[in-house]
C-alpha cells in the first residue's frame, strides 16, 4: 500500500511538473501576441524587446503583412462609393501586392544594404520584423475606415480624412522609430538612413522595370522572329 502511495504521488509530481512546463512554454507565446497592440502606446519599448529579448515572433510578422495587404485590398474594393468613386475602373490585384508586400520586401532589403554600409546593428530579420510590427496602425485604421465609408456622408468626410492622414502618420512614425531602435541610431543617422534607403528603393523599382522592359521587348523580337519562321 505505501509503494502504491509512493507511485500515484510520484506520478502526481510528474504531472504537476508537466503541466507547469507547458504553461511556461505556451505563456509568452500568448504575450507575443499581444505586442503589435503594445507597440502602438509603448513603441520604443517594445522595439528593444523584439530585438533583444527575443519577444518576436517570425511566424506573426508574415500574418501581420498578409492582413496589411488584406486590407489594402478590401480598401480598394469595399470602401464605399463616395470615398471610392472608381473601386474597379484600372484594378490590379498586382498593383494593390506591389503596394503592399512589394514595399515591405523593398524597404527591408535596401534598408539593410544602406544601413550595412553606414554601420547599422540590425539584421534582416530584425528590419523585416520591426517593419511588419509597425503596420499595425494601418491594419487597424484602414479596416476603420472601410466601416467608416459605409456610414458617413459627405458631411464626415474630414473624419474619414483624418482617420487616414493619421493611419499613414503614425505607420510611418513606428517604421522610423523601429529603425532607430534596430539600428541603434540617432535622430540625425536614423532621417539619413531613411533617405538613402528611399532613394535605394527607386533606383531598384527603375532596375527592375528596366529589366522588365528589355524582357518584353527581348520576348517579342523572339515571338515575331519565330512568326516570321513559320510563315516562311
């Protein structure tokens, strides 16, 4: 009988013990979620925690780009007419990816190739993190005003006006505080690095729609020559 009561509390321990262990692991699983909504009051904070204390969490930064372009999307087909007078005249489901995931992709990668040159500490990673973190505010205005444009008239107009200036305002705030965080730069280091990387990013949308040209240019020389063949 004591050998039985040794074995169950033994297993009792074992477990307790178990259970604790898959508390402590699923915990900051659950905190990780909540800091893109921490990010929005406490930035600087929160940027230093993603870089350092491994607060991040590379799985969420793709979910928080995808709903990004979710929402640019439905902006472009669901906001309401006298906000959107046009939703399907000229629309591109590519255009809405390449304003969307396409500058996401081309600031982190020429924002790490300017700031590896000017001595930055950040990683790709870490860029690519900071910036899908920061686009929180508009995920979450821009949904806003999807709902907002179904409701106001003209009358609220400014609201809706408002509501986006300060969607793309504080966006860009938290893209800037984020470098300045992940890079370790001053004000001054930080406004310069955002210039360079601006400037690295045009001249890598112009290379590519270079490319893109000589491409379909190369490709209906190549189509008209083999026309030619084969009427012959």
């Amino acid at each position: 009988m004591t050998n039985l009561k040794h074995m169950l509390q033994g297993w009792y321990v074992l477990f307790y013990r178990s259970r604790q262990a898959g508390g402590k692991k699923f915990r900051p699983d659950r905190e990780k979620l909540i800091y893109p909504f921490r990010l929005l009051i406490h930035p600087i904070e929160v940027f230093n925690d993603l870089k350092y204390e491994n607060k991040a969490s590379f799985p969420l930064t793709f979910l928080l780009v995808f709903l990004f372009f979710a929402v640019r999307l439905l902006e472009r087909v669901k906001t309401a007419y006298l906000f959107n007078p046009d939703p399907d005249e000229n629309f591109s489901l590519w255009v809405v990816l390449a304003g969307s995931v396409g500058i996401v992709l081309l600031w982190t990668v020429c924002n790490w190739a300017m700031c590896t040159l000017t001595g930055g500490e950040g990683t790709v990673k870490d860029i690519w993190t900071a910036t899908a973190y920061s686009l929180m505010p508009s995920i979450l205005l821009g949904a806003l005003n999807i709902l907002l444009s179904a409701v106001f008239s003209s009358d609220e107009a400014i609201i809706y006006s408002t509501v986006s200036v300060i969607k793309v305002g504080w966006t860009l705030l938290l893209v800037f505080l984020g470098t300045l965080t992940v890079h370790q730069y001053t004000v001054k280091k930080t406004v310069a690095a955002a210039i360079y990387t601006l400037l690295a990013m045009l001249a890598l949308c112009f290379l590519l729609l270079l490319c893109f040209s000589i491409i379909q240019q190369i490709q209906g020389f190549v189509s008209s020559v083999y026309r030619e063949i084969l009427y012959r």
